[in-house]
C-alpha cells in the first residue's frame, strides 16, 4: 500500500467517523430538547421543578444545535 493510498483510506475514515458522531450528538441534543421542554410528559419532576423560563431556553438551544449537528451530519462531504 503506498502512501497516497493509505492518505485517503485515513481521510475516508475521519470522514465516517465524523459523520456518525455528528448523528449520534444530534440524537442525544434532541432527545435533551424533548425532556427540556416537556418534562411532564416524561415524569421528570426533578427537571419540572427547574425554572420554566431557564427550561424553555435550553431547550431550545439544545434544538438548534442539535438542528445544525443533524444536517452536519447528513450532508454530503466534498473535498
């Protein structure tokens, strides 16, 4: 194998491995949206007792970025 090969093999797999923690990060911060922003439903009532406002705000912050990690993760890579 020489070494241009072996370049892109090792560039190939940063890729992929990238790509997945992306979509796995993005499943954990949208998971994080839900129980933030409806803790009822869960019976979280340990988060349900967290301020409202400071909830409401988290969550959606944890949305956006969990937005922006899911498209990082899906769109294609182009070199």
């Amino acid at each position: 194998m020489n070494s241009n090969s072996y370049y892109r093999l090792r560039e190939k797999q940063k890729i992929i491995f990238r790509r997945i923690y992306d979509l796995v990060m993005a499943i954990l911060l949208l998971t994080m949206t839900f129980i933030m922003l409806m803790p009822d439903t869960f019976g979280l009532t340990n988060i349900a007792s967290i301020d409202a406002t400071f909830r409401d705000i988290f969550g959606v912050v944890c949305l956006l970025y969990g937005l922006f990690r899911l498209l990082r993760g899906i769109k294609k890579h182009r070199t």
